[in-house]
C-alpha cells in the first residue's frame, strides 16, 4: 500500500537523522518519532493482514516508547495497537494482557478520573472478554465505559450510542434479548 512505502521511507529518514544526531535530547526526539512511525506501519501491515510483521513492529515500538523515550501514554497506545494485533490472531489471552497494561498506564495517567482514552482501554478488554466468552466481565467493562462516556459526553453522542450498542450486544450474548434490545434500540435513536 501507498501509505505502508511512506512510513517506511519516513522512518529510513527518521533513523538517517538518528544516528547523525549529537543532542540527547534531539535523539529522544528522533526515538519518538521512529517509535510512532514503527506504529503507523503496524497499523498498515495489520490492514494488510500482515499480523506477525505488526507483532514485530509494535513490539520494536513498545520498547523504544518505555525504554528509550520513557512515554507512557505512547506506549499505552501501542499496547492497544498489540492487543489489536493480538485478537486479530484470536490470542485473546494475549491480547487482554496488552489491553490491561494499557488501562492501567491510561487510568494512572489520568488520575482515576473519567477520560475518553479510559473508555477504549475498557472497550478493548470488554472485547476480549466478550471473545473469551467471560460475558459477565465484558459487560462489567463495557457498562463502565458506557457510564464514564455518560459523564463525559451528551446523551445524544455517538459515543455514548458505540457504548450501548457494545453493552447491548453483550446482552445478547448472555442471552438477555429484551435487555439487550433496549440498549440496541437507545443506541439505534442516538444514530439517526
């Protein structure tokens, strides 16, 4: 793909300047910048359907972010871009892992308060859960996010409607369809 040739010609010149650079700080610059396009080609190989090279990729990514860069919110979301990968490849286990690690930096970071970043952190590990079959911890998820987007957006949001339909197909999951449907209907008036 187009976009998967220049990242990678952005990070060969990224990496150029990297090793060219004499400041600690312009190398940590220059390391956050190769981590984030180490990302955007993940992204693309996942697209692709290239799922070992985005391993590789996000994986070399989730190093230089807490190793080098020491950024925790970067490598927050490339744990969630792993945990992507991770389901993809039906290793929920995995996934639920990197989707965890990534909830706790977010949560930390955001001081336990409500944040739109919390909410996908949860979203992720109600996912996983729902693909693990654990339905009563994915809707323990996806109703914590569905309340935290409550606070943080109007009722009439998309947001809050992605939440209702992910709490009401997870009713449905359990079983609950008249549950399950009035989530899925609230959701439905939010949309049009």
């Amino acid at each position: 793909s187009k976009a998967l040739e220049y990242y990678t010609k952005f990070l060969d010149v990224v990496k150029s300047r990297s090793s060219s650079s004499d400041q600690e700080n312009d190398t940590r610059v220059n390391f956050s910048a190769i981590a984030t396009a180490l990302n955007n080609i993940g992204l693309c190989y996942i697209h692709l359907g290239e799922l070992e090279k985005a391993l590789r990729v996000f994986e070399e990514a989730l190093e230089i972010h807490q190793e080098i860069c020491r950024d925790e919110q970067a490598a927050s979301v490339t744990l969630l871009n792993l945990g992507l990968c991770y389901k993809q490849l039906g290793m929920y286990e995995r996934a639920l892992e990197c989707n965890t690690e990534a909830f706790e930096i977010t949560r930390r970071l955001h001081n336990n308060g409500d944040h739109a970043d919390i909410c996908v952190c949860l979203e992720n590990i109600a996912a996983c859960r729902d693909y693990m079959h654990d339905y009563v911890a994915a809707l323990d998820c996806y109703t914590t996010s569905l309340e935290m987007r409550h606070r943080l957006y109007k009722d009439d949001h998309p947001k809050v409607a992605a939440s209702l339909n992910n709490v009401g197909m997870c009713l449905m999951n359990m079983g609950e369809r008249t549950k399950a449907l009035e989530h899925l209907l609230h959701a439905l008036a939010i949309y049009k």
